[in-house]
C-alpha cells in the first residue's frame, strides 16, 4: 500500500539550481520519494485525501549531509596537539585496543547525534563497521561506511582489505538503500604496493567510491616528494586512485594550483573539515579555488576527538569564516555557497546527487525543519528585499534547533527528540565502554611508548 504524506512548514528551501524558496512551501511523500513540490495551499487542494504534518515556525530544507567523520569514544580527550604527535599518542594506540562492540556503541552515539542536529547522511571512517551497519540500520540514518584500512604489515592493527571487502558484500547497499560501502585506506602511507594496488582494483570490482586523508598537514608534501618526487595529488593519480568510479580526499589542505587543476580535471571530490583543519593546526585549504575549477567539496565535521561534535551548522558557520579569512574577502564563502556545500554539493562529492541533497520531484524524502522561533532567527524574512533566511542558516543556527529529521520518508526526530533509540541509553553505553579502552591504551603506551606516525614504504 503506497503510504503518502504532505509535509509543510513556513518556508521550504529546496537547493535546488536556483535555490529556490516557497513560502507556506510542502512536500507531497509518496514511499520514501519526493513526489511534488509546491505550495501547502496548491497541494492540499490536489490531493485533499492526503493528510498534512505541518511543522509550524519552520523551514524545510534538505538533510545535511557530513562527507568526513570517524565514530569515536575520545571526545575532549585528545587535545591542544598538531596532528601527528596528536596521532602517535592518542590515536593510533587507540586503534591497536579498540574493540568491535566498542565502536558499535560509538557509532550508535554519533549517528544519534547527527540526526537530532539535521545531518541525514553520514560518511563515516571507522572500524568494524558491521557494528556500524548495524547501528545505521536501526537509529535510522544514511550512511556511507569507509573502514579504517592498513593494507601494510606495519599498520595492521587497523581493519584489513578482506574486512572491507566482506563489509561490500555484506551491507553495501543495504538497509532499504540507505547504507552504502566504499574502498577506505587511512592513509596512502598505511599501505604497501600490494595494498594499494588491491585497494584500487576492489574500488573498480564493486563499483563503488573510494575514500582516504591526504594533505592534511604541510609535512606529508615534503615526504610525498622524499618518496615519489611529485605532489601528492599525482601520486594518487598515477597509482591509479582516480580511476576508481569515485575518489574523495579528506582534508585537502595544501593542495598547490596544480593539484587543484589535476583532480578536477580527474572528477575528484574533497571532503573540507574547516573546525578539524584549525583545531589540530593543520592549515586552511584552498576552498574557493576548487570549487572555482569545478571540483565538487562537501563538508565534514570529522571525528569526535577532533572536532568535538558532529554539528554541521556549526561546520557551515566555520566554513564561511574561514574562507573569508583565508583570502582576506569579506564576500567568500557566501550562505549560499556553504549551504550548497551541506546539501547538494555534498551529494554530489559523494555521488548521490541523483538521490538526495535538494528537495526536488523523484529525490529521497530526507528533510530536516529548523525552527524559527528561536532568538537566533530574528528577525527572518524569507522573501522580499531583506531575505536573509540563508544567513541565518549558515551563520546563526545551530543543530540543537532542528526540530524534525526525516530519512527516505520516515520520521526519525520529532520536537527535538530522536525516536529510533533512546538517547540517555547511548549516552551511557558510552559511558561504560570509554574507561576500558582508555585503561588499555595507558597500558600501550607504557609498554611500548608512542612509536612514529609512518614507517618507510
């Protein structure tokens, strides 16, 4: 039986090429799709059998989506370090302790937490993610699963190439469509030729997206060059990275004029981490310039330990400002860049454009309703000369202010409250498993003290 549904609010922001805004706007759902877009008025008069939620002082808009994120349990635990001696002390002894059923119950946590602050859609790099999966399946989110891979004998304390590729043939597509599995590696570095080799021909085997940090901090040009004697974008390129059927690169930093040009002309998509690329001291990318060459860049809190939460509002503030300080230009990264950043373009950096990111006819029904009652939002006007409903989006709203997320049709938070899991029970299965692991990475590093970041190729 076909199961349809109005949803209407005070605006409806569809981000679509012409960012187009209806007032008194509504969403004719029919099985999870976007059946009709129009104003409340037009479509309940159309289909007068259908009922109406309306979702008063609000506005519609597509999910958020966060092209780079890890689960985690180290929040507010790992800090005031640049990211490699950040990475050797905290990080990766964590990942030589860290348990299945301890990242299950992060991931639960972090998937909890994107859905009540609007974020629909997850790309998350994690490990043993079957727990993931699972943890998707039922708290209700999108997920794209990239597992933490070492395909090197040095790392292989990470998840491994035959993990990820059980992980492909086991939930890629799964959960009604809203779990996807890509290719992941840590790092180039975490893998040895062999590694890299098999990471790129199971990317073309299973016909799915590839996904790894590079240029992340200025350091790794200099061992690019000391290993390969080019920048690091051609060495991806001329392993063969770029012709896997989707490249992404987290982080993106220190991408020269060349680097740039290369990717877009190779199709490649960058996940930007604006809050994460400050709080380690990482650098600010060259934003402007690819998104001037067409490259398509969504954007991403990344993980909890380096971020701190997985509010993409906020992620959308930092974005603006960033770029506005980078080149010294108040006009950068203008509300509708960034939005765009969040919704389609992201869509598009991780190639689902066709299914989500703008509320239009034939599209996945995920859509968020942010309140506009709040002292954040006043004063709104969604037409006339002072619009400024974008603004406040980008610059004054945060995620605490979403009151409805809704994932291929189904409500999934409503009046602020997320209704596929409790959230005080996340909160304190977080509790309990965080001492253990901590406890076991003490004892690490006191056996066997902090170790380097990469070891020779």
């Amino acid at each position: 039986m076909t199961q349809r549904l109005i949803l209407a609010g005070d605006f409806l922001l569809t981000m679509d090429p012409a960012n187009r805004t209806i007032s008194k706007g509504a969403l004719l759902i029919e099985d999870g799709r976007i059946a009709a877009v129009e104003r409340l008025d037009a479509l309940a008069a159309s289909y007068p059998e259908v009922p109406v939620k309306t979702v008063g002082n609000a506005i519609l808009m597509p999910g958020l989506i966060n092209t780079h994120a890890h689960s985690g349990l180290l929040r507010g635990t790992a800090e005031h370090l640049p990211v490699w001696d950040w990475l050797t002390l905290h990080i990766n002894p964590m990942h030589r302790v860290l348990e299945p059923g301890e990242a299950e119950v992060a991931s639960r946590l972090c998937y909890a937490e994107s859905l009540l602050g609007g974020t629909t859609t997850v790309v998350d790099m994690w490990r043993f993610m079957e727990g993931s999966a699972r943890a998707a399946s039922t708290i209700g989110n999108r997920l794209v699963a990239v597992p933490y891979v070492g395909a090197h004998p040095d790392y292989d304390y990470f998840d491994s190439l035959d993990m990820n590729e059980a992980l492909i043939e086991s939930w890629h597509r799964k959960a009604g469509g809203r779990i996807n599995v890509w290719v992941g590696l840590e790092h180039l570095f975490y893998a040895d030729e062999a590694g890299q080799r098999r990471a790129v021909d199971m990317a073309k085997k299973h016909h799915t997206g590839f996904h790894t940090h590079c240029s992340e901090a200025r350091i790794e040009r200099e061992e690019f060059a000391s290993r390969y004697g080019k920048a690091p974008m051609f060495v991806l390129d001329d392993l063969g990275f770029f012709e896997t059927p989707l490249a992404m690169i987290a982080h993106a930093v220190w991408l020269d004029a060349s680097e740039i040009d290369l990717i877009a002309r190779r199709r490649v998509s960058v996940a930007h981490n604006p809050v994460s690329n400050m709080k380690l001291a990482s650098g600010m990318a060259p934003i402007a310039a690819m998104l001037a060459a067409g490259v398509p860049v969504g954007i991403g809190t990344d993980g909890e330990k380096e971020n701190n939460n997985f509010d993409m509002f906020e992620e959308m503030k930092v974005a603006s400002l960033l770029g506005k300080l980078k080149d010294l230009d108040a006009a950068a990264m203008d509300s509708w860049q960034v939005l765009r950043m969040a919704t389609i373009l992201g869509a598009r950096a991780i190639g689902l454009d066709d299914e989500i990111g703008s509320l239009e006819v034939g599209k996945r029904a995920d859509v968020i309703a942010v309140r506009t009652d709040t002292p954040r939002m006043a004063p709104l006007f969604g037409e006339g000369p002072h619009f400024n409903l974008h603004h406040n989006l980008v610059h004054a709203v945060r995620g605490g202010d979403v009151a409805l997320t809704m994932v291929d049709g189904d409500i999934v938070v409503e009046d602020g409250r997320l209704k596929t899991a409790e959230v005080t029970d996340l909160v304190a299965e977080v509790q309990r498993s965080a001492p253990g692991l901590f406890a076991r990475r003490a004892a690490f590093l006191a056996a066997n003290g902090s170790g380097v970041q990469w070891t020779k190729g």
